[in-house]
C-alpha cells in the first residue's frame, strides 16, 4: 500500500488545547501531522526556549510562525515536536518548542498534512 497525503485545513475552537487537539486527530486516524503554518490568537502557551529555558505565557498573542509534526504514539510528550512564534499587543517576538498547552483564545486555522505512514 503507498503513503497517501492528504491536504487539510483544521479550526481550533476557543478554549481548546491545540496540541491535545492534534495528537487526538493522530490517534484517532492512525496518521502522522505535519503542520505546515498556523494563524489564530492564543490565550496560553507553554514553551521551551533554545536555551532550554521553559517559560508559561498567558494573555493574548498572534502566531506568526507555526511549523511541526505529530506522530501517532502512546504518549504526547514522545509524539510531538511543534515550534511556535508569537507577538504580544508590544510587538514582542516570543518562540520556542511548545510544552502542551497551547489554548486558543479565538479560533486557530492551521494547514496540515496527514500521512498514512510516518515516514517523512
């Protein structure tokens, strides 16, 4: 059987963890995710920094950048590598790794791949 691709655009609702949202979709369909871009303002977010610092950021910020894969796997912590880059209302650039949760404050339009298979 060969690996199928297949194009989506997904909404995020209010309120809703993006990453639990997507590692649900991956169970659930048995499918690997590429998320190729990500637009929405977000409410909440945990990151870890390239220095490895882990930093919680609540209040809004636009995604300006959004790029990663979810992998159908037993546990979340092994199955996702999602990076993000936010601007706060200053104008302030923030990015980093995402650490679950990442909840939308108003809804997140994201363009994903889905594979059939993981390999990339």
């Amino acid at each position: 059987m060969s690996s199928a691709n297949i194009t989506h655009i997904i909404e995020i609702g209010v309120g809703v963890d993006l990453v639990d949202a997507l590692f649900e979709l991956a169970r659930r369909r048995r499918r690997s995710i590429r998320v190729l871009n990500g637009r929405g303002v977000i409410e909440q977010v945990t990151l870890r920094q390239p220095t490895g610092r882990i930093v919680t950021l609540q209040g809004s910020f636009n995604i300006i950048s959004m790029a990663g894969t979810i992998l159908p796997s037993s546990t979340l912590e092994s199955a996702q590598e999602l990076d993000v880059y936010l601007s706060s209302s200053s104008y302030e650039v923030i990015g980093g790794s995402v650490v679950s949760p990442l909840v939308a404050s108003h809804p997140l339009v994201l363009t994903v791949v889905l594979y059939s298979d993981n390999a990339f």
